[in-house]
C-alpha cells in the first residue's frame, strides 16, 4: 500500500520529473473532470508516462488522486499578520472565499471535498491537508492570545471552524453565494465567540454530558 | 422542465401512487448508491413503474434526483423551543450532528451534498430545502430576540449558518469526528456572536469595503 518508490528521490532525476508530471496531470484531470471520471488511462496519456507505470507506482486511481492531493497541498500558506484577532481572521476567511470562488483555482479545491466523498484515501488526504492548514492558522490565536485579546486557552483550531465553517457550508450545503461580506461576518463571529471565551479548549468528555 | 403532470395530482390515485413509488425508490437508491451511480433503469426497476413512465415524467435522471430532493424534504422539523438561545441552538446542531451521523439516516443527506455537486437540478433542491430550514430555524433567534437576549437586528440565517457551519465543516471538509461537543461549542459561538451583535442584519452592499 506504499505510494514511495523505495531510493528513487533524487531531485530533478528522470523519476521525480516522471513523478511530477503524473502528479500534476492527476491534479489538473481532477479539476477538470472529478474523481468520478477520471482514469489512470487519462493520466497517463496527458503526463505522458506509461500506464504500466502509473499503475507500478501509485497501483490505482485512488492511490494516485490521493498521492497528488498531498503533493499539490504542498504550497505554501501562511496566515497575515495585521496586529489584531477579526482584521487576521479576515484576511484568513478572504483565503477561502477567493480559493473556492476565483475561476482557474477554485476548480481543484472543489474537486478535492468532492473526491473525499467518493474515496476514503483523498478522504484521509483532505484530513492531512485540513490540519496542516489548522496548525498553521493556529498562529492567529496564539499571537491574539499573547496581546491579550483572548483568553490563553482558547482552541485555535475551534476558532478556525467557526470562521470557516460558515463559508464552506453557504458553498456545498446551503449552495448560497459567497462574498467579502461572508467572510467579514464569519470573522467577526469566530473573534467574538473567541473573545466571550466559549472556544476555550475543553478537557476530554467535557460537554458530552449535554 | 416541468416535473409536474397537469392534472393528475388526486390525492391516493393510481398516478399519485406511482409518483411515490417512483420518487421512494430514487431516494433509496439515492442513499444507497450516490447520483454517480443512480440510473433510470434502477429506479424504475425498484418501484415497478416502467421506465417510459418514469421518462415521460421526470425526462431525466437529473429531474427525478430533484424531484426526489424535494419530495425527501417534505418531512416536518420545527426548532425546540427550550426557553434559552444557546439551549435551543444546541437542540438544532444536536439534530444535524444526529441526522449526519446515525447510520440508516445519514445515508440520504451525505448523498443529497455530493449529489449537488454533480448536478445543477439537485444543488437547486438542496438550495431550497436549506432555504426552508433557515426560515423555520429562524423561530429561534426570533423568540431571543423578543426575550432580549440577542439585538432585535439579528439575522437568523447568520446565526444558523454560524451553527451549522462548523458541523457540516468537520464532516465534510476537514473530515474530523463530530459529536455531541461539537454541538456544544458550535451552539455556544452562535449565540456569543449574536450577542455580541455581529450578527445582525446588514445594509446591502455594508462589509464589503473590507
């Protein structure tokens, strides 16, 4: 079930730009059709890299979507830091808006949540790549934290789903338009649910006795 | 694009039988295959109405998902009326984390998410159906707002969206566990931020200078 092909990493060696052509065609395939209709075939056809060994190395279409989920989640994202909780929970809910909104990039990141419903392993990728985005969103509340605008224990991953949260479920639930507004409203939500202290992080089996 | 047949809408008669049947076997299938998969053929197959029948109808695999959506939606559901705004909202996260999670009932919902993603038709259904319960969860602000505990101002569909959002998020964005904290906090951010009054209703066009 390895997706590693053993002491094959050289950078810039024929591998790795094998590797990457398959993984960035995989990307675009994605984007462009969904999990449901794409095909190893079609992968192999546009990267230009056999079929035999897209198969070899990655073994199935699912292996390779949720292989290319991980090296296209590899771009770096840092949150802004503008000196205050709402205006950097902004910026952040903005990110999110503009990524699922903009033509030529929301594609991917839609084709990701829809492929996570069709395949527990770009299930398990999209997971990664959520906490990846949650630890470094962290920074946010930690540094609110530090100016004393929230409490010390707050959860900075709570904070993150209550701003986020929102976005996300006017766009695949709901199926409402987004907007800066969206995004203003949902910040000023997770700052002063943050702020009243109710994203505090809680101990283990706190608030299950509902 | 009708889906309705002029005149045939007696109430237990041969048509209205078969319109059940037929819309019945689509939401089984629905759930139990995804839109993906679903096909006229099945679903006729199932209710055992002929498929011209079925064709003739609903004129695609498209509008009988639809059709089905909101026949599916037609289920009662009205807000708790506790007496308290974070009790209340905690009752209605508490439903979505259930209908979400319960197996034999979360099959249905999950397929009418990522149905929507697949077909213009269903996100039009979903639309409506999340349209239907923001307007019956808005009791709930309502009834706070006239015990004054949130600004008379307050937006329902903020507050819900506040709520729900971070439950729908877990479950199908960063695909974490949701339970019965999960409606907990998620109850207790929409009130803080209610009654702190960035939720409130806004002047059109407002926030987006941000």
């Amino acid at each position: 079930m390895t997706t590693e092909l053993p002491g094959t990493s050289r950078p810039g060696g024929r591998t790795e730009r094998t590797r990457v052509a398959v993984l960035r065609a995989t990307l675009d395939l994605l984007a462009e059709v969904g999990f449901s209709d794409l095909t190893v075939e079609a992968v192999a056809e546009r990267s230009g890299v056999h079929k035999t060994t897209v198969y070899r190395r990655w073994e199935s279409r699912e292996g390779l979507v949720a292989a290319a989920l991980r090296f296209g989640a590899g771009e770096p994202w840092s949150p802004a830091d503008t000196g205050s909780l709402v205006a950097d929970l902004r910026r952040m809910a903005l990110d999110v808006v503009l990524a699922l909104t903009t033509p030529g990039q929301r594609e991917l990141p839609t084709a990701a949540v829809l492929a996570a419903f069709q395949s527990e392993r770009a299930a398990e990728a999209l997971r990664d790549f959520y906490q990846d985005r949650h630890a470094r969103a962290a920074l946010i509340v930690e540094r609110a934290a530090a100016r004393g605008e929230v409490p010390a224990d707050t959860d900075p991953d709570e904070v993150t789903r209550t701003v986020c949260g929102p976005v996300f479920y006017r766009l695949f639930v709901s199926r409402e338009p987004v907007s800066e507004e969206t995004a203003e409203i949902a910040a000023e939500a997770g700052a002063a649910a943050a702020r009243a202290g109710v994203l505090s992080r809680r101990l283990p089996g706190n608030g299950d006795g509902g």
